[in-house]
C-alpha cells in the first residue's frame, strides 16, 4: 500500500472518529472502503504483472540454464576425448608449467618412467625427478625458455629402457597454461633391432671375406700337405725328422678343417623342413646328451615344458646341432658343476626355448661378439659354433638374444615361429 493512499485512509479514520451523526460515520467508511478497494486492485494488478515477469525471467534463466548444461556437457565430453587421446598414445606425455608443476602425465609415461601417476601429476617437478634426470636442467630451462630439442635417457631397473625425449616450450595464451612439453618414446626395441641389423651385416661381410680367403688358402695349403705327406714316407729313417714333417701334415689337416668350415658357413643352408613336436624334440636331444659320458657326474640337465604337443616346422637335424652347441656351452662354462635349465614356452605365434647355465658369464665387451665368425673365449675352437647358431635360427626365420652376468651365468632365448 503506497504512502499516499495510507495517509488518505488516517485522515478518513480520523474523520469517522470525530463524526457526530450516523450518515457522516456512514460517509466516511464508505470513502475508506473506496479507498482500499481501489488500492486492493491496484496491488493485485501489480501482482499479477509481477507473476508475468517472474515467469519470463524464470523461462528465460531456465533456457541460460540449459545452455550452461548444454555447454558444460560439450566440455566434460572434450575433456574426456582428449583424455582418452592423451591416456591412450603409445608416447609418453609430460607437461612441466612454468612454476614447475607437472600437470599432464601419462600412462605411457607411467610406464616407461616406472612412476606412479599419483605420486607425479599436480606435484612439483623436483619431487620425482632429478633436474637434469632428461639431459638438461628443467630449472634452467623453465626460466630461460632454452632447452634441446631432442635429447636421449636411460631408466635404470629390472628392465632398463632407453628413451628419446622432444621437447617444445609453449610461450602463448594464460601464464598458468604456459611450460614445456616433453614427448617421451620407447626406442629400446629399435636399438636392439639396430644392433641385430648391424651384426648381420657384419657377419655377411664376414662370411663373404672368408669364403674368398678360404679358396685363395685352400689351393698352397694342398700342395703344403702333400709335399709334408712326401717327407714323412721319405724320412723313415729319420725319426725326429720325419715327426717335424708329420706336424706339418697335423697343422696342415687342421687349416684345412677350418677352410671347410669357413666355405661351409658361408654357403647357404640346405634345409629339410619338417613339422615336428618340439617338446618331445628337446626331450630326445637332452637324452641324447645325459647318455654322453663327457657331459660329467656334476652337471644336470632341468627341462620344463609350459605347454605339450607345441609343434613348428624345422630342420631337425639342424635344430639338434643347434641345442647341442649350447648345451655344451652351457656346461663347459659351470666347470664346477651346477644345473642347466632348459624351457619351452608359447608367446604370440612362436615357440620361445630358453637354455641358462649357472656358469662364469660373458663380460659385456665380449656379449655383442659372440655371434661372430672366428671369436671364442676358449683355448680350443674356431668361433663358428655359435655363429652357425646364429645362422641357423635365422634361416628358421627365427631369432636368438643372449643375456649374461659374469659370475651369474647366461642365458640364450630362442624364438621359433610355429608356422612357416
């Protein structure tokens, strides 16, 4: 009720209270009631466009609403999308901003670091890592905005990991979204196939040198084993001669062994390929060897077969010199005795047989030669035992890692595929 008409309605009361007859009472009331009347309508309209503007304001913060949940929705999904894009990429993402908050890391990135993702993301980059724990300080770089473009780390652990780290500074928009982004890629595998190209390709040079060695040694060593051959008959009466001459004849053989098996490596192999149970084949070879007397009393043979009837096309004959160079490595290196551990398994199409000897080891220098022609740590040997492994698991289109910890033993892994 506004002011006005209140002080209308007062000075009426006061008007019916000083009244001395009955009609001006009557007169007065009925001018008060006028009055209400006319204002009780006049709030009522008032109400009611009130009601009009709350239901239009109320139609019109519903649709805002709408809009805001409509917005919100678009965001939550592309925050999910680009989670999922994120959570998902086979490289290893982390987002150092510049008061040095990682706010961005990975499960590739997990993974390949071996942290925790809750005990990185949203903590301060020192907390996790060493300053210089990718190749360049993140203090100095943060600060300066300088930092390498590409840069290389290993991760120590039971299973070590190389890793190639790019890195890009992102300078524009807000100042809390500013930082440098670290793409991190798993190139362990790669180096490994780079070490295996190389070798090859350094076993091909080899093999082709010495086979063009061989023939040029082949034909003198001939007439030098003849013409020694001609001494020993002639010097019959001449012992200690004709045991000089014998010695030539000895030396002679033995080089021309050693041609033959350069020519015979770098021939290519003539395989029989047979499918063959591969289980029931380790087992007849490792009888084959327990009946060998030389193998001796202290040296036991333990074989465990994860999965029977695990078949694969190979030359078995091969396949058996295969297993018997290595499991007399593997006893050779435990001249005090010991176990040799023999195991077959099934992984992604392959046949994987591993042979780990509890034996002296192989010194990291001597690891990446052992696959080559002519190298041996024994006093007695060629180097083509092994090489000819090698060789032999390629043509299988297979391949074989070696493993060693001096004083520990070594272990040889060898994957076999189960169809040709």
């Amino acid at each position: 009720m506004s002011t006005s008409v209140l002080s209308q309605l007062q000075a009426v009361a006061q008007e019916v209270s000083e009244s001395k007859t009955p009609e001006e009472r009557i007169a007065a009331l009925t001018q008060a009631f006028d009055l209400f009347s006319q204002e009780t309508i006049r709030l009522e309209t008032a109400y009611q466009s009130l009601q009009q503007k709350f239901a239009t304001v109320n139609v019109e913060l519903q649709e805002t609403n709408r809009a805001l949940n409509d917005k919100v929705g678009e965001l939550d999904m592309m925050t999910t999308y680009l989670n999922s894009i994120v959570g998902n990429m086979t490289q290893g993402l982390l987002f150092v901003d510049l008061s040095g908050d990682v706010t961005t890391f990975n499960r590739s990135a997990e993974r390949m670091l071996g942290l925790s993702y809750d005990k990185v993301l949203l903590k301060k980059y020192w907390e996790s890592f060493g300053d210089d724990f990718f190749g360049f300080s993140m203090q100095t770089a943060l600060a300066t905005g300088e930092v390498p473009a590409s840069a290389y780390v290993t991760v120590e652990g039971a299973n070590p990991r190389e890793l190639e780290v790019s890195t890009t500074f992102v300078l524009h928009g807000d100042e809390s979204m500013q930082g440098l982004i670290l793409l991190m890629r798993d190139i362990t595998e790669l180096r490994r196939l780079q070490t295996i190209a190389s070798r090859d390709d350094r076993m091909k040079e080899l093999g082709a040198m010495a086979a063009s060695v061989a023939h040029e040694i082949r034909n003198p060593l001939g007439g030098i084993k003849g013409f020694a051959s001609l001494l020993c008959r002639d010097l019959e009466e001449k012992p200690e001669m004709q045991q000089m001459a014998q010695y030539i004849v000895d030396g002679a053989t033995t080089l021309d062994r050693l041609v033959t098996d350069v020519l015979n490596y770098s021939r290519p192999l003539q395989m029989h390929i047979e499918v063959v149970d591969i289980v029931e084949n380790i087992r007849g070879i490792i009888d084959f060897v327990r009946a060998d007397q030389s193998l001796g009393d202290n040296i036991s043979i333990d074989f465990v077969a994860s999965k029977e009837g695990l078949c694969a096309p190979i030359d078995q004959q091969m396949f058996k010199a295969v297993l018997l160079n290595l499991i007399v490595n593997g006893a050779q290196a435990m001249k005090e005795g010991g176990v040799l551990k023999i195991a077959c398994s099934e992984e992604k199409g392959c046949s994987i047989i591993t042979v780990a000897d509890t034996g002296v080891g192989i010194t990291a220098e001597n690891l990446e030669k052992i696959f080559s022609p002519f190298f041996t740590t024994k006093t007695e040997g060629n180097g083509f035992g092994l090489s000819e492994v090698h060789k032999i698991i390629q043509a299988h289109g297979g391949d074989i890692d070696v493993v060693s910890e001096v004083g520990e033993g070594t272990t040889f892994t060898i994957k076999l595929p189960l169809k040709a």
